[in-house]
C-alpha cells in the first residue's frame, strides 16, 4: 500500500516546526528517521494529513558530556550511539542496546528521539531510559523536561503534547567505586522487536554494597516500566544469588504482558523473571562482584 496523501513541510528551526504544530495539532506528525511512522503510514494505520520532518534542522544530532551528564540530541541516530567512544566509556549498555536494534539500515536513519517519542511497547530504548534515570528535554510553547519514569503513558503514548517536540535526553552518568551496566533482549530472530528485554545498571561501594540500583523492562507491560519493587530489595545490601532471584521475581510480578505469537502471557512473566536474573548478574559480574 501507499500512504495516504499529505502535505509536506521541512522547517528550518524548531521555532518553525513547532509553530506549524501549534497549527496543526492532532492532524500533524513529526518525522525523524521515519523508521515507524513510514511503515505505519504505507499501511495506513497512520494517516497524518501534515508531515513536519525535522531533518533540516540544525543542533538537534549530537553525544557530548555536560554537569554530569551524557546529553544526546534528539535526531542523533541509533548507528552514531552504538560507535561512540563516549557513550562506550561512560554508559556502555546504551551502546549495547543500539546493536540490538533492527538492522543496519534502521540503525543509520532512525533517531533515539524518534523511537522514545514512538513509545513501542517492545522497543529497547524505553528500558534503558527507565534504568538509567533519564531525563527528556521537550520543547514546545516553554520549554520543560519530565523524567523517563513518567514519560511513557501507554502503548504508542507518552507525555508529549500534540504541539512539543522532543529535543534532547540527559542521562546521569552512573559514579561510584564499582559500576556495573547490562541490557539483555530475548528476541526470535535477530533484529526483531523484543519479547522482553531487560535493561539493569548497579553501583555498589567498596564493600560491595549496592547504593545505586536501576532496572527497566519492555514488551511485557502495555508501556515500558521501572522495577521499583525489585530496585528496593537490592538497594543497601549486598548481592547474592538469592537476592537477585527474590528481585527478578518481584520484577516479573510487576509484568502485565499480553499473550501474542511471541508467546502466552505466562511465558512472557517467565522469561521476565529469567532475564532481569540474567541481566542484574551480568552488570554485577561487569563491576566486578560475581554471585
């Protein structure tokens, strides 16, 4: 199929693009990389009557360290993420995630800020987001930042308002004696969306006490969600076998996934328990403290 007919616009500054949303509103997308919303609209499930590509704009691609923080701009791809030296070094799970995504193809034009706008329920960025404590800067009338955790709403739904736009996300760079970082997908065939996926960053202290813990899961939720349960049962104590296994169930009773051809929703909840276990061990043993 094609997409049903539109009308195009390439602004040249954000002021621009988000004064054609004010005008616009519902009836109006925002392109980025186009890597859903291209698919959705050639099989019409999209049928936005204005495209407002945000391509010619220019400061919204970039990776670069400020007050702490990893700042990337919305339009930077998923390619250019999982080759950074600096995102590499400093939050290397993002990079891990990044080779997770689709295929080279789709890694080259889509945008990290195209795909947590999108909100998947099954896409791996959302995760990564959610344990990291990340923070979204949107613009619109006044600009406004919200927190990962209260950013995703629902399926395809997040905190955006019709007439914003994401512009950046500012990610704390995790600090501590020992710091541990892992993100684990289960997918049937490489390149796919997840059937869950499992995103875990720990920092512990000399003594090998956790003082800082996040996790983040996807696809086995309507929106992707923070294991708060789980984070409190490791937060101030020291990893065994057991409390990662006591925290992957809490995990997983935190899950409400829906059964599809992926799998039943008892399978899903499962391999929730299994891969938070599997992900927290890994970020454990890459700080160095095996269990």
């Amino acid at each position: 199929m094609i997409p049903k007919q539109f009308e195009y616009f390439a602004p040249k500054t954000l002021g621009q693009a988000i004064t054609l949303l004010k005008k616009y509103k519902d009836e109006a997308k925002v392109l980025s990389g186009g890597q859903s919303l291209i698919p959705m609209m050639k099989l019409r499930l999209a049928t936005p009557k204005y495209i407002i590509d945000l391509n010619n704009i220019k400061g919204l691609s970039y990776i670069k360290e400020a007050g702490g923080q990893i700042r990337i701009g919305a339009l930077t791809r998923h390619a250019e993420i999982e080759h950074s030296q600096l995102i590499r070094e400093k939050l290397p799970m993002l990079a891990e995630a990044a080779q997770h995504i689709a295929d080279q193809q789709v890694r080259n034009l889509g945008t990290l800020g195209g795909s947590l706008a999108h909100c998947d329920p099954a896409a791996d960025w959302p995760a990564n987001m959610l344990a990291l404590e990340a923070e979204f800067v949107i613009q619109g009338a006044k600009k406004r930042a919200a927190k990962a955790v209260k950013f995703f709403k629902g399926p395809f739904e997040t905190d955006l308002k019709p007439t914003e736009i994401l512009t950046e996300i500012r990610i704390p760079v995790p600090k501590g004696d020992k710091v541990g970082q892992a993100y684990l997908k289960f997918e049937r065939k490489a390149g796919d969306f997840a059937t869950v996926g499992v995103a875990a960053n720990v920092v512990l202290d000399k003594n090998d006490k956790i003082t800082k813990v996040g996790i983040g899961l996807t696809a086995v939720a309507p929106a992707p969600f923070k294991a708060t349960e789980a984070e409190k049962i490791l937060l101030g104590n020291t990893p065994s076998a057991e409390l990662v296994e006591e925290a992957a169930k809490a995990a997983a009773d935190m899950s409400d996934p829906m059964p599809d051809l992926r799998g039943s929703a008892e399978y899903k909840r499962e391999m929730a328990r299994v891969f938070t276990r599997r992900a927290l061990k890994l970020a454990l043993e890459r700080a160095g403290v095996k269990i």
